[in-house]
C-alpha cells in the first residue's frame, strides 16, 4: 500500500473529490479540450488573460483522480502567474512526475509535490499533465484541442 | 450451437490445475505478488504447447511457404496449409478455400468493406452496424459509407446491453447491403443473436458479417450453423499468437471478390501487360505471411479443441455467474451490461473512482484487468460513463482469482475513503 499512498495523497484524493475551479468560464479568451485517447479523459481548460499575466483558469470535463485533481491544483497554482512563469511551472512539475528531480526546486511546488508519487507509475504520467499540456496549448493560443498520443 | 446461456449450464470437466500448468506465465509474479491475469478480451496467454510449436517451427522448420522445391520450403507449406485445414474444422466451414489469413479481425474487416464494399455498395445503400460495436467494427464501415455515399444505420441497444431485434427488423429494407454485427461485445459481454440476426437479414437480401473477435474464445462457432456470409476473428485472443488471424467467407462470395492487397503470392502470372490473380484462398494472402502466427494458431485451436470448446465454455460461464454474484456484493458498484446472454466479460463502475484508478491499484495485487471504454467510445457514451473497469475471464481462471478481484475492489474503496 505505501506506493498507492504516495500516488493517492490526501491533496490529490482533495481536489479530486473537490475539484477547485471545476466550472465553465462563459466568454473566455481561450478555451482548449485536453484528450488522452487512451483512457478517455477529456478535458476543457478556459482562460482569461491579461496581457501577460493569468488572470483565470477554470476547467470542465471528466478523467482519473490523476488528472482531475492535476487540472484543479494547476488553476490554483497558475493563477497570478505570468505565461513564461507558468510554463516554467510546468517544466519543473514534468521533471518532477517523470522523476527527472534532479532540476527540481521543491519550494517551488507547493501543492504540486503532492504528485512526486507520480514518478513510480509511469503509465499515469500522462495523467498528471493532460491538463498541463491543455493549458500550454491555451496560452501558445493557437490550437482549441490537443492529445496526448 | 454458437451461443452461451445466462442460466448454468452444464458442469465443466475442465482439469484445472493442468491447465494452468499449461501455460507458463500465470506462475510469474507481478509487484511481488501472483499474478491474476483478468484482462483475456484484450488478449490472451498463451499455452506451453504454442510457444513449442512455434520455437520447433524457427528450430527445424523454418522457410517460406508456397516457394521452393525445397525440402523445408515443403515442411513449412505442410505446417501452414494444416493450420489452415484446422482453422477451417474448428470453424466447421466447408472448404479450406473459405479460410483466408489476415493479420487479425481489424485487417479481416477492413479486407471485406475494401474488397466486397467497394464493388457492391453504392450511393443511397445501407449498411447496418449496432450500437455495441468495436470501432474496428465502426470505422471501416463509415469509410466505405463516406467514400460512397451510402448510409451507416445503428441497431439500439437496451439498458442490459442487449439490442433491439424489433428496431433491428424495422431496418432492414431493400437498400441494406450488409449487416456487420459483433458475435460478442468484448465491452459489454453481451452475446448477440447472431444466427436469427443473419437469418433476418439474408431474407432482407443483405449480406452478413461477423466480428468474432469475442466469439471464438467464448463458444462453439459453427459459421454453416449461423449462415453468416463472413467470419472474422483474432489469433490473439484465442490463446495464439498476435499478428495473425482469419476471415472465413462463403466462396462463391470470395470467388466474385476483388483481390485487395497486390503483391506475391496472390497472382498466377504477372507481366505488365496483364496480371492473373491466384485461386481462392491466396487470391487475398499478398505477400510472405505471419508463418509462425498461422502455425501457433493451429496449434492454439488444436489445444482448446483438446480441451473441448464446449467444456471450456462451461467452464468460464460458471466463472462468470461466480464473479457476477461476487461483485454485486460490492456497495456502489454497478456492472454495465447485464444480458441475459452473457459470455465471462465483466464491464464496472464503482462510485465515486475514475476505473483508470482502479486499474493502478489493482495493478499494485497483481491484478491485471482492463480500464478506460475498450475502444467501444459511441457505447460508452450510451451508457453515459466515461470509461469502466473490465475483468474479463478466460479458460484458467478460476473462482479464487474472481475472490482476489473482489479483494482488490475493496482495496480501491479503502484508497478512496
């Protein structure tokens, strides 16, 4: 059990069963659906800028404790955050989930060192960062939907 | 008979413990614990008897087939064209002509929509699936209706994961091609009425396919029985290896069909003025086949054939109406599909768990099941779940292992409390 408990920590088992901005965000600037075919979770990541900085993150959809509880941690985290911090955001939440901690700053996580667990179950990789990967997407602005394969 | 019942049926003989012995992997660990392989409709293990075969067939064997007057070019010929003389008697079909080998039911399919659907569908024609298809069983279809311009029709489904005969009936009018219907819904376990579907349609003037994908494994597939015009399975499910599998068509059919892949092995002569296709079944094998894969396919059929196909039937059915009795004990889970025929497919939710969580955690038990929507993502819509859990039974599993999963399953309620 102590993997699945590393994996399934109580924040992660929190924002799944209370998902924070888990809404639609009517008359967002930019809005992306997030797959990942191979086991159905399905996504869609609104945002709202300003200039540079975000100013909200909301998202809907369905998918794993993994995803679910990643997509409501990151709109928590994000918020404030200019888009070049937040990509370095997610640039240390990969290495961390991929297990790559050597360039991770733990201080820098906060909440998001509740998926270090992570980094034991490669096949829920693409869990952690579908919304990650949503969200990108959303600020690059180009694209309204992306998959993980 | 090609169906199974809901209601026990006949005690199985079935030796177990020799069975398992059979094959090698179920005595490996998994996360240090046994493993409990409960993921069969995805694919199957494989008995000591076809890995032999095929490690004889590199050893002493090897050579290609239908080429050389040479000795081993003949022993392999021999070995290939007897698992196809095997495929054709365990499929009680009447000439070795009608056994055509492909590279698994999703090339079977797409080799009938190419070949048959190109020539004989046309603008305005039908074609009808059900709402409980693989997408092989989708996609190929919708192709072949796209670049024609011909219509998909669905059969519904009811709430058990049975469809509708009587909607079924109502479409089936003279514009109807073809049916193409799953023997056995590899995300539901429903066992469709395959033999009065086909006789409906052929009175209907329509043609018939079936994906047997989940058929062979589960039950006696006699296709003179059923009087499908078309049979596709996979070696892989069926205890062979992957990379192989059969399409079984009634000949005068096959004789009328173009080829579909151009290559070797498929022509008589050939000069650039004229090439002259070869006879029925090479007329559709191009190119050098899978060798091993025919020949442990052989060899998988003859093993269940020992086994009796009708005695390994029993024998999972039970294991089915166990597992089925265990798991509803469970608060909060819900089993999707509950037809009264049913082969051991068991499909899950449990309230409040995404299945792909609990596919981890029955993952760290040694549990290996199936979770996300079994690429069947129009059912999944219908019965308005995003994905579900699915443990699915083969010939060694046993009701300890259905225990294990019940186990498991309280384990994944303990995570999530």
């Amino acid at each position: 059990m102590s993997d699945l408990r590393e994996l399934y920590q109580q924040v992660i088992l929190d924002h799944n069963r209370n998902p924070r901005n888990f809404k639609e965000l009517p008359g967002a600037m930019r809005k992306v659906e997030g797959f990942n075919p191979l086991c159905g979770d399905h996504y869609t990541v609104f945002l709202n800028l300003d200039g540079d900085v975000i100013r909200e993150v909301t998202f809907t959809g369905s998918g794993c404790a993994i995803s679910k509880a990643s997509a409501s941690v990151m709109s928590s985290t994000v918020k404030g955050k200019s888009t070049e911090e937040a990509n370095q955001l997610f640039d240390t939440f990969h290495s961390l989930v991929t297990g790559d901690t050597s360039t991770v700053d733990a201080g820098e996580l906060g909440r998001l060192a509740a998926f270090s667990g992570v980094s034991e179950f490669p096949a829920r990789v693409k869990c952690a960062t579908l919304a990650w990967h949503t969200l990108r997407t959303a600020l690059e602005g180009e694209q309204e939907s992306i998959t993980t394969e | 008979m090609s169906v199974l019942t809901q209601t026990a049926g006949p005690a199985s003989t079935l030796d177990i413990e020799t069975v398992r012995r059979d094959f090698p992997i179920l005595r490996r660990e998994v996360r240090g614990k046994r493993l409990v392989y409960l993921d069969n409709a995805a694919t199957t293990q494989k008995p000591q008897a076809v890995i032999d075969r095929i490690v004889k067939y590199y050893a002493e064997e090897n050579s290609n087939v239908h080429r050389g007057v040479h000795y081993l070019s003949e022993v392999a010929t021999e070995a290939y064209e007897g698992a196809r003389k095997i495929v054709k008697d365990f499929l009680n079909a009447r000439d070795v002509k009608e056994i055509v080998f492909t590279r698994g039911t999703t090339e079977s399919i797409n080799l009938v929509a190419q070949s048959w659907g190109r020539r004989n569908i046309g603008a305005g024609d039908e074609v009808i699936i059900s709402a409980i298809e693989h997408h092989s069983n989708i996609v190929p279809w919708q192709m072949i209706c796209d670049e024609k311009g011909a219509r998909l029709r669905i059969i519904p489904v009811n709430d058990q994961g049975e469809l509708s005969l009587d909607e079924y009936e109502k479409m089936l009018g003279n514009r109807v091609k073809l049916v193409a219907i799953g023997h056995i819904s590899n995300a539901l376990g429903t066992v469709n009425p395959i033999r009065k579907m086909t006789e409906l349609a052929h009175a209907a003037g329509a043609v018939v396919l079936i994906d047997g994908a989940q058929g062979v494994p589960h039950g006696v597939v006699d296709v003179r029985d059923i009087d499908c015009d078309f049979y596709a399975f996979s070696g892989h499910k069926v205890y062979a290896p992957t990379g192989v599998g059969v399409l079984y068509g009634k000949q005068a059919l096959l004789q009328a069909m173009p080829p579909w892949q151009g290559g070797g092995d498929m022509i008589l002569s050939v000069s650039f003025e004229k090439t002259t296709y070869n006879s029925l079944p090479y007329k559709f094998e191009a190119g050098t086949p899978n060798i091993e894969g025919v020949i442990g396919l052989g060899e998988a059929l003859r093993y269940i054939s020992g086994l009796g196909v009708a005695n390994v039937a029993a024998w999972e059915h039970d294991l089915l109406l166990y597992a089925t009795a265990r798991l509803q004990e469970i608060e909060g889970l819900t089993i999707i599909g509950t037809a009264a025929d049913k082969a051991s497919v068991i499909s899950f939710v449990l309230e409040g768990v995404h299945p792909h969580d609990i596919g981890t955690i029955l993952d760290q038990e040694g549990i290996a099941v199936r979770t996300g929507h079994h690429c069947a993502q129009p059912l999944m819509m219908r019965f308005n779940v995003p994905a579900t859990g699915r443990a699915s039974f083969g010939l060694y599993n046993t009701r300890e292992e259905a225990d294990l999963l019940v186990e498991g399953l309280h384990k994944v309620i303990e995570v999530f409390r």
